[in-house]
C-alpha cells in the first residue's frame, strides 16, 4: 500500500456481536415443556425452530472460518508526531514488511486508505482531520499479507485516534462510466502479466496500464474525481490503454481535461448522475497524544 498525494478497502460485510452459536444455544437452553397432544401450530412451530437450529448450525463452521483467516491484528509499536511543515504532500507506505512510515498525512487520508472510501463518502466528521497533518511509524512482528493492511490501519486507527464509524448508504452525486461515440479505442490485452504506471506533473498526469478491466478504470478515476465512479460500459475483458490529461483543466492548456481525454484517447465519457453509495459515518474521533 502506497499512496502519494492521494489516497489508495471495504467495510466488513458481517455486523459486530453477531454469533450464531450464541443464539442456537440460547434456543437450547430456554426452558420448554412439551407434550404429547401437540397442535399443528405448535408442530409447525417446531419444525421452524428446528430448521433454523439446522441452519444456524451448518453456517457456523463457515464463519469460524472467516474468522481465523481474519484475525485481529495490530502493529507492536506505533509512534505519532504532528507535522506542521505546511506542505500539501503526503504519503503513506505499508509494505509487506509491516512497517508502515505515514508522512504529514491526514485522519481523512488515513481513513480513506483504511476503509478504501472517497472524500465524498465520509460524512460528519470534525473538521480537524482534513486540517491537522501527522508523522507515523509503526511496525508489525513479521511480513505481512495484502489482506491484513487495512485491518491494521483500522485497528490503529481506533486504538490511537478512537475512532468510531458506521457505515449507511446515501443518494449522492456520481459518474456513470459509459461508451462513446465510437466504442472503446483501447486494444484487448493478449496474456496473463499487468502492470500500471503513473507519471504525475504540475500540468500533466499520465497513466499507462496493460489488462486493466473497465471496473478497475473506474476505481482509478474514483480516486483522481473524488466521486464514485460506476462503470457502466457493458465491457467484460481486460484492456491496455493510455491515458493523458491537465489535472488543473486550465483553457490554454495543450494537453484536454480528463473529461475530454477519455474521450478521445479511449472512447469512453463520464456522465453525471446519482445513485446509492456507502458512506462512513465519523461517531467519534480524538487527536492523538504524541509520544
């Protein structure tokens, strides 16, 4: 995980403090008297409790599963320093080492690596997160998997800036990614190998990619529109493609606007909608000490 000037995960899909074992053993445990002339209602009654006993129990070892491969981890050492070198520059980096090194990063930046969410899907937040910058360093015991970096984020995130967060789902503003005029200009990728790369100036961002989906376009552009992008081109394969625009979109600029050069370079356009988005709502957070 690296981000530089921007940020780079998704909420659980199970809620806390649900636990199936539990309710099946309270079930069994609730005093009960039965008798012998049992009425169809009474019958019926049973067999339904006794399918979701039956249900309960065969989704159990599933999420004891998903529960060992998930496990609760957290960095040994953590250490936060404010930065207040006024710098509009950020990074943050958490290779496989475990070693994660944040420089004059955000909460909102923190967060947004954290929980794989935009500027526009965290609401009620205090103002001081995009304002107030810190330095991080913390590490693990050993190397870590890919799946266990935004569970570390968020358990330092909740153990040393007490944040507190529920997820809902909001109408807001996106972009609808569609085909233009045309259809797609970008060729279908021959082979397995990947790879992306990034050249970012003051005028100019250039992004080069070799089987990238239509969907995975779409994050990209999440992050460089700070909106959710839904991807409705239709477009199933993995394309290589080429992509340059003016990030400031000034009028006497040589090189066009993302809007315009998804259009012309890859026969694609962003149409403005609306649609369902989750959302982080920010319960609680505190500035942390330094130490």
């Amino acid at each position: 995980m690296r981000t530089e000037s921007r940020e780079v995960l998704a909420i659980g899909i199970f809620g806390r403090g649900t636990c199936v074992g539990d309710r099946i053993e309270m079930l069994l445990l609730r005093g009960r008297t039965f008798s012998p002339r049992a009425s169809g209602t009474d019958v019926i009654a049973s067999l339904l409790v006794l399918g979701f006993l039956m249900l309960g129990a065969s989704l159990v070892p599933r999420w004891i599963t998903l529960e060992q491969q998930n496990p609760a981890i957290a960095f040994e050492v953590a250490s936060i320093h404010a930065n207040t070198t006024g710098s509009p520059d950020s990074i943050v980096n958490l290779p496989d080492t475990g070693r994660l090194s944040v420089t004059n990063a955000t909460l909102e930046t923190l967060i947004r690596n954290a929980y794989g969410m935009q500027k526009n899907q965290i609401v009620g937040a205090p103002k001081w997160i995009d304002s107030d910058r810190y330095d991080i360093q913390a590490k693990t015991a050993g190397p870590i998997r890919e799946a266990d970096e935004r569970p570390l984020l968020q358990n330092l995130l909740g153990d040393r800036f007490r944040l507190k967060i529920h997820q809902e789902s909001r109408n807001l503003p996106i972009y609808a990614l569609r085909l233009g005029k045309g259809g797609p200009k970008s060729p279908e990728h021959k082979g397995d190998a990947g790879a992306i790369h990034t050249s970012r100036g003051a005028e100019k961002i250039r992004i080069t990619a070799e089987r990238f989906s239509m969907s995975q376009l779409a994050g990209i552009l999440n992050r460089q529109l700070d909106r959710v992008v839904d991807d409705k081109t239709g477009l199933q394969g993995y394309y290589d493609f080429s992509l340059e625009w003016d990030p400031n979109q000034a009028p006497d600029s040589q090189t066009p606007s993302l809007f315009a050069a998804l259009e012309e370079q890859m026969g694609l356009k962003l149409e403005a909608s609306r649609g369902s988005v989750p959302v982080l709502v920010i319960d609680h957070a505190e500035k942390p000490h330094a130490n």
